[in-house]
C-alpha cells in the first residue's frame, strides 16, 4: 500500500514539474509590430563545462537588456537550450531550436565538438550560426556559409604570443603543455609555428590527458627553458598553475598562456600564484572601448563577476546580429540574406575592439598581451600589447596557409624536440 | 635524478589522498556489499562544504574546516544509508542505479549552489612554502598529505584490529547473517560504517582542494581512482586499500611521465591484470 501511495505522489510531482516545464517553454506572445526575431541559444548549463555556458548566457542577457529587447527595431526572443556539453546534446537541440522554436539564428554551442557535430545541420537547414568554439576547420579548410566565428580559431592568438614571446621577449627555447585534444594541439601548433619561423625553438611538447588530477609528473620533466606555454581551459588552469608554483618553478621560468588559461572570468578563482603570467586574448575586461566599459560595469551590477571571453563572446556576437537585422530591414528572416549580412558585418565599437569578418566567416580583430597583476587586492589582467586587426590567418598568405594540414598534435612537425 | 626524486614523493602523497578517498569506499563495499558510486560525490561535496568554510566569510582554520565538513558529510552518508539504502539490502543493480542517480543530483546541485567556477582555497599559511633539498623542491603541504594519511591508516587499523567496534565490524564482513545471529546489530553498523566512510572521503576532498581545486566533474574523476585502488588492493581490506593507493600513486605518477600517450593504460591495465588473476584482489580473501 505504502510503495503505491509513494509512487502516486511521485507520478503527481512529475505532473507538476512536466506542467512546469511547459509553461516555461511557451512564454506569452510578444506584444510588438509583427513576429518577434527569435535567437536560440546553445549553451551548456550542466555537467563539467556549466562553467562557460553559464558566462555565455550572462553575457547575452546583458546584451539584450541593454537593447531593450528589441535589435534594429524588431522584439527578440531568446530561446535557451542547455546541450549538457555534449556532441548528441548539442545536435538534438540545435534540431529543436530549428525545427520546432524555427529561430532566425543560432549562437553557441560552446566546445569544438559539439559545433562539429552540428555545422552540417544548420548549412542544409540555412540557419546562421555564431560560434565561440575554435575549431580552425571551422572557418578554414571546411567552412560553411552559415558558420561565422566573432570569438577567434584555436590558434589565432597563439600566432600572436609565438611573436611576442620570440620578437619581444627575446626567448629562444620555449615548452608547452596542454589538454591532449585538439583545442589543445591548434592553439600548441600556432604557437610553434611563429614561434620556430621568428628563429625559437620548442624544446618539449607535453600533453596531460584532459583529466589529469595532479600536474606535477608533466611539470617536472620541464627544465632548461626560457618560457613555458600552456593551453589549458575550463578548470584545469587553476589546478595546473598551483602545482606550477608549488614545484618552485614560478619563480624560475616564466608561464605564457592561451585566452582559456588566464581568461579574466578565472581570476577569481586562482591565488597568487597566478601574478606575473601573461596571457595572448582576443578580450580583456581591461579593454578601453566605451562598449566594454558598459559591458563590464553591467556584468558586475548584474551577476558580479568580472566577464571574460565567454561572455564577451556573446555580446559582441549580439552586435553582429543587431548589425545585420539593421541592415536587412524588414527582410531579416530571410536567413540567406541574414547569413550573407552577418558576413559583410564590420563594426568599430565592440567590448573586444574593432570587428569585421574575412570571407571563410572568422573574424579579423584585435588581440590583446595582457600580464596578470594584482590591484586593490584583486588579480586582474592588465593590457601590455595590442595587435590590430589580427587574422586567423596571422601574417601567412590564406592559400599557402590553408595548403598545409590542419595544426594537430604533430602537424606542423615539432623538428627541434630534446629528451 | 632530480625528476624522479620529484615524482617519488609526489607519488606518495597522491597515494595518501587516495587512501582517505578509497578506505571508506573499501570498508562500505567489504562491509555491505553496495558498489558505492557516490563516493566521488562524497569527495566533491565535502570538498565544496570546506572552501565555503574557508572563505574569508567564514574564514575557518584549515583543520577545523576539514573536520566540520567530515562530520556534516557522515551526516548525510548516514542519512542517505539508513532511509534510501536500506530498503535495497542485498540489490546490487538497485543500489548501483541508487547512487548512480545520487551523484548525479548531487552534482547537479553543487552546480547551482557553487556555480561552475573552479574553486581553489589558499594552502594554509603555516603549510606553505617548500623543503628543498638537493635541488628538489618538495611542497610541505604534500609532506603533511602524507602524514595525516598514515595517521589515519593506523587509526582505522587500530579501530578494525583492536577495538570492540572493529571486531564487530569484521565479523559483519565475514558473514553478516552469523553475525547477527550473535547479537551483533549490524544494522546499526552498516549505518555507521557508511557515515564513517562518506566522512572519510569529505576529509580527503578538503585536504585535496588546495592542490586539486574544486570544480564540478571532480567526482567523476575521483570515482574511477577509487574503484581501481580498491580492485588492486582488495575489497574490505584496509591494508589493500592502503598498498592500493600508493600504489596507484607510484603508477600515475611514473607511468605519466615515462609514458605519457600511455597515461590512461598504465592506470587501468594492473587493474585488468588483477581482475583476470587475481579477482579477489592483492589482499582480498575470497568471498564465500
């Protein structure tokens, strides 16, 4: 009797919750002049990739309070769907998102995986599709019209640090440790390869699989270098700079780091040791343009935090698609025309800079050296270098470029590995 | 000389952390036979409850923090074994999907409690700084790991060889229904032995955090090292669990290092190996 009543109960709870759920779903129509401009947004809300998905969803409520709700004249409603961080995730929802909600756009998904899991989708579906995932293919040997990228590819920073560490620093013999996936081998192999070409050498490529709970077998092996380059991302910097520190090589060699690594919306969540690390970013919450100010002073009156690239990556995503509706007018469901629009976006003022598109749908931008300094108590990143206008392609010509393979773990070869 | 000197000790401390992670989960499955999948949840949320003591909101000292967090996780341990496991005695697929779900909403809710960002609390500052010695540096905290590792190896062992409790307790994981047959309340102790392990495992996940952080899939990676040193070591036995924990220690941090593509094969192939020859484990007795 009693297993009956408490599965009656259960059954009842189910029922609430499942009503719940459906009026959460269906929110009321909007009031406005025509159908609203429906954005679905492909985020990650649980499991261990929540963190980022999270800030990108941040990011984009900010945006679109700012806005009023409203880009180009038309009411946006925002579809939020949480893929769970993983590849059939991500394609099941961006099935709904199209199929069922019909959205105009698509921002997200977070990870690499799950945009390749989906580009095929949206291009024979012709939904516009804005990523924060880097996967180069992406926007290289495999773009896609309906793809365009406002964040950066994997290694589109990484050029840039492999100049600076090389041409300003002046370091000769580099080693880079990073997650043993392919985030990790393109921002490692953009790195290389500048690096190598300005007359460095890598001396050892060490690559920690993507869960690795204590660093210190990778960190020990490293010796008798100028620099260390790490890629790591979501919770894994904070882990790996600790055990840095603690083995005493803070203080003896200097830590270089992708966007991931030293993003600002992590600062909070490292120690001290974090002091002195800079970091080659397509964002920095340090930014001087007036739409970062707004952002970031947004950001901390709403959620205080300070936002990284994450959420940046949203925002200024939000601004190409208000871009593109104010330039379409009243043919912005087209979405052809819509993808062929967000293309051509160039805009001047944005939390990251300056921000236009080159064919294959990356964004050309600036990017930022930052170092991690403390101020009032607080780490922050502070701006010591900016690239203008930097392509994924850095300063290599786009055919030759694309020629080559596409950077893996040993592509291009590392030539100058020692024991 | 001086990277293997580095992964010597290292491996030792590592072994310590894995053995207040794996005791608990040793005793519960030797004890009641119930394949404890949340006890990487029990590492995470005791973990997550001792950075909230050490925020400077709270700003509890470091031991302290680490005890309250044992002492609330064996609460909930108790309570999640005396209302929910006990009506699955002797099911193992129920138990199994039991605290499968468990961990599950465990980490959902320490995601909305704690958010996504990686927690890490500061090494306590009379632990900070490193031993050097011969142009090895050696962190003092992983030295103290270690030692409150053995501190409670012996404890638990003394508890299980030479106390009343512990004589009850084996006598449990010989043969549970003799046992009762005797007047042993085993019930009773099924209770407290899945308290003492969920506090166990909380007691490691704050020690841990200094050096591991927290962040949400910290009990998903916990999980696996605690199956693998309790399959080497043996189930039941806390010398098992111990010898299992260094270890894997040792084989973590040597095979990555000197076989770094093979990281993952170096953990699990002993495990394969002792499963196939051994299947009672290096200590284990053979189950009757």
């Amino acid at each position: 009797m009693s297993r009956k009543l408490s599965r009656r109960t259960f059954m009842a709870g189910t029922a609430a919750a499942g009503a719940a759920a459906t009026t959460f779903n269906f929110p009321a129509p909007a009031i406005a002049q025509g159908a609203p401009f429906k954005i679905g947004l492909l985020t990650v809300k649980t499991g261990p990739l929540a963190q980022g998905g999270i800030q990108m969803e941040q990011g984009l409520s900010v945006f679109l309070k700012e806005k009023n709700n409203t880009l180009g004249g038309r009411k946006i409603e925002l579809i939020v769907a949480d893929t769970g961080g993983n590849p059939a995730g991500a394609k099941t929802k961006a099935q709904e998102v199209i199929e069922r909600d019909k959205v105009n756009v698509i921002l997200g998904p977070l990870a690499a995986f799950e945009l390749l899991a989906i580009t095929d989708y949206v291009r024979d579906n012709k939904t516009p599709l804005l990523s924060i995932a880097a996967a180069e293919d992406v926007t290289q040997r495999k773009a896609n019209p309906f793809v365009i990228r406002p964040s950066a590819t994997s290694a589109q920073c990484c050029h840039v640090m492999g100049d600076y560490a090389s041409k300003d620093l002046k370091y000769k013999r580099a080693a880079t440790i990073s997650e043993d996936f392919a985030f990790g081998y393109e921002q490692m192999s953009g790195f290389q390869r500048v690096f190598e070409d300005n007359g460095g050498k890598v001396v050892k490529k060490l690559w920690p699989p993507l869960v690795t709970p204590d660093y210190t077998p990778y960190i020990a092996q490293i010796k008798d270098v100028d620099c260390v380059f790490n890629g790591f991302a979501g919770s894994n910097p904070v882990k790996f700079m600790r055990a840095y520190a603690d083995l005493g090589l803070k203080a003896k060699i200097p830590l270089l780091s992708g966007w991931t690594a030293m993003d600002d919306a992590l600062l909070r969540s490292v120690g001290d040791e974090a002091i002195g690390v800079l970091s080659a970013a397509w964002y920095s919450a340090d930014g001087p343009t007036a739409s970062n100010k707004r952002f970031v002073a947004a950001m901390a009156k709403e959620f205080n935090v300070l936002p990284g690239g994450y959420s940046a990556g949203m925002y200024v995503a939000g601004q190409c698609v208000e871009a593109a509706i104010q330039k379409l007018g009243g043919k912005s469901d087209d979405r052809v025309a819509l993808a062929e629009a967000l293309h051509a976006v160039s805009l001047a003022d944005t939390p990251r800079g300056p921000v236009k598109f080159d064919k294959l749908g990356n964004v050309i931008g600036d990017v930022f050296i930052r170092k991690v300094e403390k101020k009032d108590g607080k780490l922050v990143n502070t701006i010591v270098k900016r690239y203008p206008s930097v392509s994924q392609f850095w300063t290599y010509q786009e055919a030759a470029f694309l020629a080559q393979p596409v950077y893996g773990r040993d592509a291009p070869p590392a030539k100058n590995l020692e024991q | 000389m001086t990277l293997w000197l580095t992964l010597a000790v290292n491996s030792i401390a590592l072994g310590g952390l894995l053995f207040l992670l794996s005791a608990g989960f040793s005793l519960i499955f030797g004890l009641m036979r119930i394949p404890n999948l949340m006890h990487g949840s029990f590492f995470m949320l005791g973990a997550y409850f001792g950075v909230t003591l050490l925020d400077n909101r709270i700003g509890m000292n470091f031991w302290a923090a680490a005890l309250v967090s044992a002492l609330a996780m064996a609460v909930i341990g108790g309570l999640v074994e005396r209302f929910l496991l006990r009506r699955l005695n002797g099911q193992e697929l129920p138990q199994v999907l039991l605290t499968l779900g468990l961990s599950f909403i465990i980490a959902d809710v320490c995601l909305m409690i704690w958010t996504g960002d990686p927690w890490q609390p500061p090494t306590p500052d009379h632990l900070r700084g490193v031993l050097q010695v011969a142009g090895v540096y050696f962190p003092y905290f992983r030295l103290v790991i270690v030692l409150v590792a053995v501190v409670i190896a012996v404890a638990l062992w003394l508890m299980v060889d030479w106390t009343r409790l512990g004589a009850m307790i084996r006598a449990g994981v010989d043969d549970a229904p003799i046992a009762r047959v005797v007047g042993i309340k085993v019930s009773q102790l099924f209770t407290l032995v899945f308290a003492l392990g969920a506090a166990l495992a909380a007691f490691g996940g704050v020690i841990g955090a200094p050096y591991l952080s927290v962040y949400p899939g910290l009990d998903a990676e916990m999980l696996p090292l605690a199956l693998i040193v309790v399959i080497l070591g043996g189930t039941g036995s806390l010398l098992g669990a111990l010898v299992g924990s260094f270890l894997i220690g040792f084989l973590y941090n040597f095979g990555q290092a000197m076989f770094p593509d093979l990281a993952y094969v170096i953990l699990f192939l002993p495990m394969l190996l002792v499963l196939v020859l051994r299947p009672q484990g290096l200590f284990g007795r053979v189950m009757t």
